[in-house]
C-alpha cells in the first residue's frame, strides 16, 4: 500500500509555528516575573536560561512546522481514509469507510484567523478517531461532503 498522497494546507506550516510560539509565551512570561522579582537578571542562571529558551523555541516553531508538513498525509478513496501524521513519532492511520460513524469540522481561533479547518472521522475503533489536520476550509467542506457521501452508499454496521 502507497502512502496518503495529499498534504495540508500550505498554510499549515504558519499553524503549527504560531501554535508553538504560543506555547512558548508562558516559558517567556515566567522568565520575566523570575528577573523581576530576582534583582540580578544579569546573573549566568537568568542568561543561561534565557538564551536556552531563545534557541530551542527559535528551533521548535522554525523547525518543527517544516517537519511536520513534510510528514503529514492524507487521502480518502471509496474504501478507506488514510493517513499519516507526527514529527517525531510518526502514525500512519487507515480507517475502513464501512466503519465510519461520524464525520466532523473543528476549526478553533487560530484556523479560523488562518482559513483552516479540521476533519475528524470518527470509527468503530478503539484507537479513537481519524485527524485530517490543517485543511484548508473549503477542501474541508468537499472531505466531509465527500466522506457522507461515500459512508452513505457503504454497506455495513459501523462497528
């Protein structure tokens, strides 16, 4: 079987480093609260620090983002959704479309500002559902549209 063919948004790439950066914000904002209250912030514990959190934070949102467009896959055939995610740990997931349940589109503050969307298919399987991450919001609308479609005129139970 050949890997998922189709990758995410472009825009994805912006997603996941302004996601990153966001969770980076606490790590700076507690750095700053520490040099406050802590006279010496010039001291070789705060630069220390300080220039760690600038290299790793600069490396996971310029990094990471690039990494895991590259990685990210997915595809949808008449018998089957596929696909494949991760940075570090890479998971390939394959769904049988006679075991889909439902099909849902998430799209929280950041897809909204960015255009995107998310597809979750949910299955009869104990491994949870199926992610469809960082789809452009009318490529997500045709995915679902298409994933009804297709579960609609599958036989099976769902289970």
């Amino acid at each position: 079987m050949t890997d998922p063919q189709w990758q995410p948004s472009p825009r994805a790439r912006l997603l996941w480093a302004l996601s990153a950066g966001l969770l980076w914000l606490p790590v700076f904002i507690a750095q700053i609260v520490w040099a406050i209250v802590d006279s010496t912030w010039t001291s070789w514990p705060h630069v220390v620090v300080l220039v760690a959190s600038i290299v790793l934070a600069a490396l996971h949102i310029a990094i990471v983002p690039q990494w895991r467009y590259r990685v990210h896959r997915w595809e949808i055939s008449d018998t089957a959704v596929y696909t494949r995610t991760g940075w570090l740990s890479q998971e390939r997931r394959i769904a049988p479309i006679s075991r889909v349940q439902t099909v849902d589109t998430e799209r929280g503050p950041l897809d909204r500002l960015l255009g995107l969307a998310t597809v979750t298919v949910t299955t009869a399987s104990s491994a949870g559902a199926v992610k469809i991450t960082a789809l452009d919001r009318d490529v997500a609308d045709k995915t679902v549209a298409r994933l009804t479609d297709i579960a609609g005129r599958t036989v099976g139970d769902a289970t």
